[in-house]
C-alpha cells in the first residue's frame, strides 16, 4: 500500500505537467506560425513515436520491472520540457515532439503493470486502477486551468520551464522513493501464483481485436483536444480552452470516485462507457442546442467508467501474468488511435464534423466488442461480490 501511495504521488504531479500542456501547445504552435495542417500532425507524431518506445516496454518492463522505465521517462521528459521552452519554428517543435512522445511511452506500462503488481485480488486490483484513474482525473480537473493561468503570466517559454523542472523534481523522488527489489518481487510472486502463464509465452491469452477499444478511444480523444481549442475559427482564449478540459475531467472524477462500481463486470463496464461517449461526440457534431459544457461533463462521467474498466478487463483476461506486455499493447494502440485522430480531424474538418466521425468509429468498436468470456468464471465480479478494504 505504501508503494502504491508513492506512485500516486508521483502519477499525480506527471499528470498534471502533461494534462498543463493540452490548452497551450496549440496556441504556441499558432504563434510559430503554424498552419491548422501542421498542428494535426504535431499532435499525431507524438503519438506515433509512442510506438516504438511502446514495442521496447513491453519485454523491458517484465524483465526488469517498472522503477527504472518510470525514472527514465519522467527525467528525460522534463529535459525536453526545457528544451522547448527555447524553440523559435515549428518544425523545433516537432522534432522535440516526436523525441517526447517515445520517452513517455515507457511511462504509462511502467505505472500500470506495477500497480496490477501489487495484488492479486481482481477487485483489488480494480481499485487500484480506480485510484490510478482517480489520481489521473484530478491532475486533469486542475493543470488545464493551471497551465492557461502559467501562460498568462509567464508566456509559453516559461510555462514551459516551470513544467519541465516539475518533471525532473518527480523523477528524482521517484528515484529515492520506489523501493528497488519491488518490481523483482512482485514478478517472482506472480511466476509462483501463475505458473500456468509460463506454457505459452508467445501469445496472450485473449484475442488483440480487443485493442480495438484503446484504439478508438485515443481516437476521439485526440480528435476532440484538436477541436476544442479551434473553435469560434480558432478565436477561442486559452482560458475558456482550458476549463473546458477541466469540466471532462470533473465529469471523470465522478464515476471514479464511485468505487461500487468496481463489484461490476468489467465488460459491462466498458459496453456502457464506449456507447455513453459515442452519444456525447453525437451531441457534439449535431446538438448544437445543447450547451457544450453539458456535453463534456457527460463525456468525462463516461471516461471515468471507462478507462478502469478497460485495464481491468486486460487485467482478467490476462490471467494477471505478463501485465508489461499487456499494457505495452493497450498503450501501441492508444498511441495508434492518438496519432491517427489529430490528422484525421485536420484532413476532414472542412467535409465533415470530426466530432461525427469519432461517433461511428465508437459505435463500430462497441458492435465489434467481443462476447463476454464464459471460461474465465473465477474472475467475473457480480454485484453481489464484497468489496475488501485495503
């Protein structure tokens, strides 16, 4: 519980220094003289080069556990923080971009896996995810406003710095502070309470058309932080940008700190969060009756259903064994979906709503979503099922 609570601590600030970042990067592209185009592809290459750090985390992270990735990423992403604060044309920032994006891909496998870590328990290990989700959301509820009030009063350059040395100031406190033999323990425990997993290394044990649901996620997400700022032609302030991120994730915090929800299935859990945001980015493109901080506020109570429902899905399904891979999978194909958002919602903005084409790619994973596992009954959680107190 202890190293849970470090790793709260240190989710929370890294959090907050990425989510600071959403309502500023577009404005400080525009001010390089970037076009709408180019600002589609800033947001998609750093999601892109999540891929190859993302292949890499996978393996590293079951075999050396997850201490050292989460030190790496946090340090060499506030390196690169400051280097930003000094760019001066937009394809500097690109390139910083790209190099920041493969640095943080070790990040979010790392966190999770050792999270999953840390018991065996599915209900247990769901709240741990809730926690993790929880600890996400908060971040997000106050770095929006938090990094367009910084802009206000430090520019971009140092908003920027400021960001980058909160970066590098968590990344040596997750050095003194994550105990060393953790990520081995942890391991040699799950290799003696799941020796079943060692007969087929190769593959995992459920079928990857299940990454569909990260992917079209990340998607839609990636297509709304373009939209956003770029509404009312782009006239929008960075303030109002900013709330407006905060209202979804006050939205998330909601559902999150519903911990009941956690006796449920995770299957369940997720059929109901995807359909929930595929009619918000309905509302989105066709309810213009319908005040947008509504709309988001539903958006984020369904996010908050969601994404600890997903992981705890990854994690039953799995059978709690080799959870680097797993999550380095889930992060292949977020990275995938938040490439692929971005440029979608540049390319098409001007034939179609972006926010309609993430409702269809959300109501065809929900069809495509694989029928409820019969053979993995031990790991289901009914209502009925106590929640145990950690």
């Amino acid at each position: 519980m202890k190293t849970a609570l470090w790793l709260y601590m240190f989710l929370f600030l890294a959090f907050f220094d990425l989510h600071a970042q959403y309502p500023v990067l577009t404005p400080f592209a525009i001010s390089l003289g970037a076009a709408p185009t180019f600002i589609g592809w800033m947001m998609g290459i750093y999601a892109l080069t999540h891929l190859p750090g993302n292949l890499l985390a996978g393996s590293l992270i079951d075999r050396h556990g997850s201490r050292r990735y989460i030190i790496f990423s946090l340090t060499a992403a506030g390196i690169i923080l400051l280097l930003q604060a000094h760019v001066q044309l937009p394809w500097q920032l690109l390139v910083l971009r790209s190099i920041s994006g493969f640095v943080l891909a070790f990040l979010s496998p790392a966190c999770l896996a050792l999270l999953a870590s840390l018991s065996r328990d599915p209900v247990t290990q769901g709240k741990y995810m809730s926690g993790h989700g929880v600890i996400h959301t908060l971040a997000s509820v106050l770095s929006p406003a938090a990094g367009a009030f910084i802009v206000a009063n430090a520019g971009f350059s140092g908003t920027f710095q400021s960001l980058g040395w909160l970066l590098i100031f968590t990344g040596l406190m997750a050095f003194l502070s994550l105990p060393k033999p953790m990520s081995a323990a942890a391991k040699h425990k799950g290799q003696q309470a799941e020796p079943i997993n060692n007969e087929k290394p190769a593959r995992l044990p459920f079928s990857l058309r299940l990454y569909l649901i990260p992917f079209a996620i990340a998607c839609s997400q990636g297509i709304l932080f373009f939209e956003i700022p770029l509404r009312e032609s782009g006239l929008a302030s960075i303030m109002s940008t900013g709330l407006l991120f905060s209202v979804i994730s006050l939205g998330a915090l909601v559902t999150l700190s519903m911990l009941f929800l956690n006796r449920y299935a995770p299957h369940i859990r997720v059929t109901i969060g995807v359909f929930g945001l595929a009619i918000c980015f309905y509302a989105l493109a066709a309810a213009d009756h319908v005040p947008i901080m509504i709309i988001l506020f539903t958006l984020g109570l369904a996010k908050g259903l969601l994404f600890p429902a997903l992981s705890s899905l990854f994690i039953q399904l799995s059978g709690g064994g080799r959870l680097g891979k797993v999550f380095s999978f889930q992060s292949i194909a977020m990275s995938l979906g938040s490439f692929v958002g971005p440029i979608a919602a540049g390319q098409l903005r001007t034939v179609v709503s972006p926010y309609f084409v993430a409702f269809l790619m959300l109501m065809t994973v929900l069809l495509l979503l694989p029928k409820r596992n019969r053979e993995a009954p031990l790991t289901a959680i009914s209502p009925e099922t106590p929640i145990s107190t950690v």
